[in-house]
C-alpha cells in the first residue's frame, strides 16, 4: 500500500515569537512531507523565521483572515493528509503526531486535538458553549473541543468541504460540513499548549471578534441548510 503524503500547514500573523519553535516541533513528527506556513500579511519577521526554520512559506498580500490562510494552504499542499496547525503551539507542535495515527489506520476522517486544563483564567465559556451548541444542533455532533484549530484531514474530506468559513469561525463551519457529511470526526487527548488570553481588555476584545465569528459561520451554515 501506497505511503500517504502528509502535509503540515500552518497559518500564522504575527507569530514571530513562536513560530521557529512550533516549526521546529511539527518536525519531530518524522514522517511530514511539507511543512508550509501561510503568512497572513504578518508586520513582524513571522515570513522570515518560519524561511529559516525550514518551512515552506506562501505570503499573502493582505491580512485576509484564518479562514483564507487555510484555503490557500490547502490549495498549494501536495498531502493525502493535512495536518492543520496553529502558530504559537511552540514545541509542543510535536506531539500533534497523535491526530496522524487515526487517519493513517483509517479510524477517523478528521482529528481534533483536545488540550490539558489551563491554570490560568480565561473566557467565560461563552463561545465554546456556543460552538458546541450550534455544532450539535446543525449536524447532531457534540464537540468538547469545538474551537480547537490544531486538525488532521483527509484530503477526501477536504474536496468535498472544498472552501473554509472566514475568520475565527473556520473550525465550526468545518465540523459541521464533515458530520453532515457523514465524515468521522475523533477528538484526541494531546499535550499541545499554547496562548491563552486572559480575563483583560485585550483578551475580552479577543473573545468578542471570535463569538461574532462563530455566531455569523453558524448562521450561514443553517441558512444554506
């Protein structure tokens, strides 16, 4: 049997603080293809580092989103499976060889990476709540990770999805044309961390942008039906 291709695609604004390493830990995975980062019009040296750590790197001309940054990826990967990533995972990139095993014995059409608790105080829940609860009622799906963006995919799955909802509502819009579909979906216990926004001004606007992302993906999605 023919070895799948796997491709490695990581989208990334403003990421220069870890980026290197989160590249560096996706390559301790060992048996990746390619790994391509879609620069979404960063303002700091993100394009450049992720070059010098090795990386394939697409530079987008404007900042047009995570949703777009993905559908470009997708668009120049070679791989039979896809594994989606976000910037700032830092090493603990390497452990997303986790959502690889079920794809590869062909247990699970898409893997979605579930994180350990945080210490630090964030959000409220209200968009998690949200995304889980559209997710289950638009596709009869419960999600305890709903939001997460760290994925892997067939490439089947993604000809069929073929095109990602914009912003920070790309991870619901996705769960729901899968299980619609009829897809599998696996969440999948990891180590991965990364950065958690806080219960200040910054982490609240942080939330506010993404909940109106999640909310317009959830109701585009039950407009098309």
């Amino acid at each position: 049997m023919k070895k799948p291709k796997i491709s490695v695609i990581i989208p990334a604004y403003n990421e220069e603080e870890k980026i290197t390493e989160t590249i560096q830990g996706a390559k301790k995975i060992g048996f990746w293809d390619e790994i391509i980062v879609v620069n979404d019009s960063s303002e700091d040296r993100t394009a450049a580092l992720a070059k010098k750590a090795g990386a394939q790197v697409i530079n987008l001309t404007s900042n047009m989103g995570k949703g777009a940054a993905l559908t470009r990826g997708v668009q120049e990967a070679q791989g039979d499976i896809l594994l989606l990533l976000d910037g700032d995972l830092g090493y603990t990139a390497g452990d997303s060889i986790k959502l690889l095993y079920p794809l590869l014995e062909e247990k699970a059409d898409m893997t979605i990476a579930k994180f350990p608790p945080v210490k630090k105080k964030s959000g409220f829940g209200l968009v998690k709540g949200t995304a889980r609860l559209g997710i289950k009622l638009l596709a009869g799906v419960w999600l305890e990770e709903p939001l997460s963006g760290q994925r892997g995919i067939t490439r089947r799955l993604l000809e069929e999805v073929k095109t990602f909802h914009s912003g920070y509502g790309v991870e619901v819009g996705l769960s729901i044309a899968a299980a619609r579909r009829g897809f599998r979906i696996m969440e999948v216990n990891t180590q991965m961390t990364h950065k958690v926004t806080g219960r200040d001004l910054q982490g609240f606007w942080h939330r506010g942008k993404q909940f109106g992302h999640v909310v317009r993906a959830l109701w585009t999605t039950w407009r098309e039906g």
